[in-house]
C-alpha cells in the first residue's frame, strides 16, 4: 500500500469520499484513539481541564476523546471536507482551516499543551516547486512554541519516511527551543510500530 | 467559532509576528449564536488569568457589546459560591457566544480572514505564506 503522502497534498488526498472512509472506518477509529490515548500518557498532564491545540485535527476523532478527558481544545486541518465532517459530528473544539507549514496563528502562552496524530509528516513533502519543507517546518515549530505556555508539552504522532524525516522534524524542533525526543512503540513490529515526538518548551522537567 | 478563540487568535503573515496590530484582529459584518455548553468553572477562571482583557474589550465592542468592566477581575477563586454569577457571566459570553460567519481583519498587514460556516479560514495566499 502506497502512503498517503505519496499520492497527492493533504487537502487534496482528504476529499469528501476519503474524509467520509477515514472518519467511519471503525479500524481508523480505533487506531486514532489508541494513538491519541498514548499522546495523552506522554503529555502526562494535571487534572485540572486545560487549553489544548490539536495540529491536524482532522474530523476531530482525537478532539472527541480530548473533550471526554475534560479538556477544551481547537483543531487546525488544511483539508476543508475533514474539517466539515467534524462540523457535521458536532466536535466541541473550534475547527481552523490552516496550514501549519504557515504557522500557529495564536498568540504567545495560548496553549498549556498540543497534540497531533499522524499529521506532522506532511511537513516534509514537497509536493509543488517553490515549497521549502525546511522552512515549513522551522515556521511551524518556532510559531507552535510561541503559543505554548512556557514548559507547555507538544505529543505528536507521526509516520516518518525514514530516518532523515525523523532527524529532520526533530531538528527544526530544537533550534525552535524545544527539548524532548523520540519514542518508539512496538519497535520490533513493522505494523504495529509507533513514533511519538515528545517535546516541552522551554526546560524540560523529565528526561525522556 | 467561539469568542473565547477571538482572545488568542492573530494575524498567521510571518510579517505580521513583531506587529502589535496584528492581535487583536478586527471584527466585522459578524453573525453570532448563543450555544448551550456545559457549565466547567475551573476552565473559566484558569483562561481568565491568561486573557488579555484590553483585547477582550475591543473585540467585545466590535460586536457590540460594550457592558464589560474596564479592568479584569483578578484572583476568582472557582471553588467560592460568590464568584459562581461573574463565572457564568463569563462561560456565557466566553464559550457559548459563537461566530458562525463574518470578517477578521489584521490592523497590520490588512489580509482579511473570512469564517464561514463557524470555521475560519487561514490558508494564506501564496504571497503572503
Ligand atoms: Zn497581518
């Protein structure tokens, strides 16, 4: 099976028929809960409810849970039939159409923290001439950690091509300011294997 | 989209990140629906201490609404039965005031933003990515 970011640019591969699969598939379904479940252990947050961002928020199938767990959350997709699903699915999340290469339209301190499941790869495609992934990623990690609270966590799930990829997204990551790393889940199982970017920005409290 | 949002929001032209101008935007030709929410009064008082009050009067204006106090409330402690009115004063206009469609503009770099159908638009033409 040829991935998604191979095929055509998110908002393009996102059309009606394809938001409609993604949203309904109950193994799609399924798999984003376990995901943003385990994006939610890493983030390791307090009780008390907070503000979170979810980059790539899709039909907010992540939103949903965020909103079970008592939290209040905005979502940003750039594929606008995503995004009308999750209006028709009566998310409770603000839905922003918006390219995260371009940045985080929020002000500083916004967010007490931000999540993404499988959407940060697209990051790296180049899919039309003129498109810089580097600089995308750079604007979109050094915007992301301005709308952070300061020691505000980022837990991104993400399917990198290779290994590059990943250096890359973390890269851009620090020289934005943040610290954290890499976990692998299930790294000995090539389907089920997971990655998870972990970052705070500002001082990190913990090793990872 | 909901007015809380609107306390946080700016203008997304890398330009525009130094700008003073670029936050708040300014709002225009805006339709709004009140929309039942849970009641979550720790929420309110914790997004209270980080709002920026001077933009929430501004914003506030543009709709209309001009019967906010001038300064903001400081330490509303949640738990306290007496802050319960201004709380519920505030989860009203904060959480259940919404904007289904109208105009944000940037006081900097003038692009317009449009939200349609409660969702705002931030794709950036290719001169201004
Ligand atoms: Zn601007």
């Amino acid at each position: 099976m040829s991935r998604p970011e191979e095929i055509a640019p998110a908002e393009i591969f996102y059309n009606d028929s394809e938001s409609q699969k993604y949203t309904t598939s109950t193994r799609v379904q399924h798999i984003q809960a376990k995901m943003t479940f385990r994006a939610l252990e890493l983030l390791n947050l307090e009780d008390f409810p907070h503000y979170i961002l979810d980059v790539g928020c899709g039909s907010g199938l992540s939103g949903e849970i965020l909103t079970e767990e008592g939290h209040f959350w905005t979502g940003l997709d750039i594929a606008p039939s995503m995004l009308a699903t999750g209006l028709d699915r009566e998310v409770e999340g603000d839905l922003f159409l918006s390219d995260i290469g371009n940045g985080i339209p929020f002000r500083a301190g916004t967010f007490d923290a931000a999540i993404s499941i499988s959407a940060i790869q697209w990051l790296c495609n180049a899919d039309q001439s003129g498109i810089d992934p580097k600089k995308r990623l750079l604007r979109f990690f050094n915007s992301l950690f301005a709308s952070l609270k300061r020691g505000g966590k980022f837990c991104a799930q993400f399917y990198p091509l290779n290994d590059l990829q990943t250096e890359n997204i973390l890269g851009a990551a620090k020289i934005a300011g943040f610290s954290g790393g890499c976990v692998l889940d299930d790294p000995e199982s090539k389907k089920n294997k997971k990655y998870y970017l972990v970052l705070t920005a500002g001082r990190s409290e913990r090793n990872i | 989209m909901k007015l809380l949002t609107t306390n946080f929001v700016k203008c997304a032209v890398k330009a525009c990140d130094s700008s003073a101008d670029s936050f708040p935007l300014k709002y225009e030709d805006v339709q709004l629906v009140q929309e039942e929410q849970d009641f979550n009064p720790e929420f309110i008082a914790n997004m209270l201490e980080r709002l920026d009050w001077a933009a929430l009067l501004k914003v506030a204006a543009d709709l209309g609404n001009t019967s906010l106090p001038s300064h903001k409330p400081d330490d509303v402690d949640p738990t306290l039965t007496e802050n319960e009115p201004l709380l519920r004063d505030l989860h009203s206009l904060l959480l259940e005031t919404q904007i289904t469609e109208g105009k944000m503009v940037c006081g900097n770099c003038q692009h317009v933003y449009h939200i349609k159908n409660s969702i705002p638009n931030f794709l950036l033409p290719p001169h201004l990515a």
